[in-house]
C-alpha cells in the first residue's frame, strides 16, 4: 500500500470511531449564588458532571442507538471527553422562569442522520418551549431529505430563578462512542 492510500484508510478508520453509536438525554437544574456553580449543580443533576464535555453540532448519525440515561451512563468514566449537544440557559433575575431544550427528529429510514435543535431562554411556566424545539427539529429533517419521522420529542427543562441566585437549566443529548 502506498503512503497516500495508507494515509487514507487511516483517515477512514479513524473518521469511523469517532461516529457515535449510541445517544441518552438527560436535563438538570442547578441554583448557587455563583453562576458557575450553579451550572455544575445543573450537570450534577442531569448525571454528567464527572465528564470532559465537548459540544458538537446537532446531528444524531445513521443508525444510532437511542439509549435510557442510566444505561448510557454505563458506558462512561470519570474524566472521560464526551461528545454532547447542550442547551443551557443561566439567569439571576428573580422570579423569571428559564428553559433549556432539545427538539428531536429521527427519520424513518436508519440510514439517514436525525437532527436535534437547541433552544433556550426566558418563558411562562406553562408555555410549551420544547413543542418549539421539536418543530423546528422536524422542519429541519423534512426540508433536508423530504421523510416522514420516525421519531419526534423533546427533552426540555424549566426552573424559576430564586432571589438572590443564579439558576442554570441544562438539555442535553449525550453520545456514546
């Protein structure tokens, strides 16, 4: 095999092990008087705070496995770089409710990527934040390759912020290697 060609199949080889396998989501909320504390109390919550988050764009590959939080937690260690899509919203002004959310839309045929969307920000306690995410979710699918779903939802998540408080709100899609 010459150089090129090697460099290549390496290329490929690698370019494969980085495509997830597996998908969970999971939400969390976290109030601390200091923003970022608050944030790793919202990562607590949801159950991923021990890991290397990196954030990647919103695309749930062909034929990935949706998978329950606890099974996917499984899977991870402690230190561990996981791959994530994450909306998060902080706020400290008292009284306002804050959501963060994830619209999810995975196609019939398991050979075409899905889509997440995230959305985030300030709402009333009963507006429907996540129907949003999962429209728009769904619309980015159908205009992509023109299919019905196989799937559709969202995983969103809504705190009021405490007086005197940051309140961090997290919706995350966590991808398993």
């Amino acid at each position: 095999m010459k150089a090129n060609e090697l460099r290549t199949a390496n290329m490929e080889r690698i370019g494969r092990i980085l495509v997830p396998k597996k998908v969970f989501f999971t939400s969390g909320v976290g109030h601390h008087e200091d923003a970022l504390v608050s944030f790793e109390l919202a990562l607590r919550d949801a159950g991923i705070e021990k890991f290397n988050l990196v954030y990647v764009s919103s695309i749930v590959p062909p034929k990935c496995e949706i998978i329950e939080r606890d099974e996917g937690l499984k899977y991870l260690f402690p230190g561990q770089i996981v791959f994530c899509v994450m909306a998060k919203m902080t706020s400290n002004d008292a009284g306002r409710t804050i959501y963060a959310s994830l619209g999810v839309a995975i196609p019939e045929d398991d050979n075409l990527n899905g889509y997440l969307t995230e959305y985030y920000g300030y709402c009333d306690e009963d507006e429907d934040v996540g129907r949003y995410a999962e429209d728009k979710a769904e619309y980015m699918l159908k205009t992509a390759f023109g299919v019905d779903l196989m799937k559709k939802f969202n995983v969103t998540r809504k705190a009021k912020v405490k007086d005197g408080m940051y309140t961090t709100v997290v919706a995350t899609a966590v991808f398993i290697l």
